[in-house]
C-alpha cells in the first residue's frame, strides 16, 4: 500500500479534484497554502477528521490525524468536501445554511470519492487495488 506524505496528498487532491472542478481545487489549494488543515500525528490524538465552518470569516478548519495512508487521505478528501460544500454557501444568509445531515455528507462523499478513484487507478499491483477498492466501498458506509 502506497503511503503519502502530506505534501504529495495534498498535490494528489488537488490535482483531482481539479479534474473535476476547478473551484474544488482552488479551495483545496488554498486551504493547504493557508494552513486550514491540523493533520499532526502525536500521541493521544484521535484518528479519523472534523471539519468545522466559520461563516463569519468564509474559512473552514479541518482537524485530524495524517499517517500517510490512502485511508487519511480519502479523510482529508472527505473533509476538504465539506470545507468546499461551505464555501459554495457561504454567501447565503446565514438562516439558510443550515441544512440536514444527508446534504452535508453529499459534497464530502463526492470529494473522497475522486480521490479514492485516482487512487485505485494509481494502485501499482492487484493487490493494492483490492485493498483500495475495499476501502471505496467500506468508507462512505462509515
């Protein structure tokens, strides 16, 4: 299984996401570039991601644990998701950014998803691909 460093996930994203819609990208770009995303990997932290909006501000933050793996970045995918779902809203009252919970997994599913495509179309061995497709199909389940 392929490992990546934070830099190399954050180019594989926005290099996909750009594949399929620029603006995505563009908000993945500057979320990296303006240091949006705590991915530390330190002792005691909780694995797994959280995005948290701030409409005041029209920023996200994304916290989480970034080991390497083409799990995390089908997290960080997912949670740059959300950051994007809340940018495209963002200058919509405030009233009218509330919505359900199926809506709010809609764009970060769609994000993990490309991501989680390249990386089965990268995959070097058969092996890695099954893993990969095996994550594809466990992750949006969870």
């Amino acid at each position: 299984e392929h490992h990546f460093t934070f830099d190399e996930a954050a180019a594989f994203m926005i290099q996909h996401y750009g594949e399929f819609s620029p603006k995505m990208a563009a908000l993945a770009q500057h979320a990296f570039e303006h240091r949006w995303i705590e991915a530390e990997d330190r002792a005691g932290k909780a694995p797994g991601g959280w995005m948290e909006s701030a409409p005041e501000t029209h920023e996200s933050r994304i916290f989480m644990t970034f080991t390497g793996s083409p799990n995390d970045v089908s997290t960080l995918a997912h949670e740059l998701g959300h950051a994007f779902h809340s940018s495209v809203m963002a200058d919509l009252p405030n009233l009218r950014q509330d919505y359900a919970m199926n809506v709010a997994e809609t764009a970060s599913t769609f994000g993990e998803l490309i991501v989680a495509d390249a990386n089965v179309q990268a995959a070097k061995t058969n092996a890695e691909k099954i893993t990969l497709l095996n994550a594809k199909l466990d992750n949006p389940l969870a």
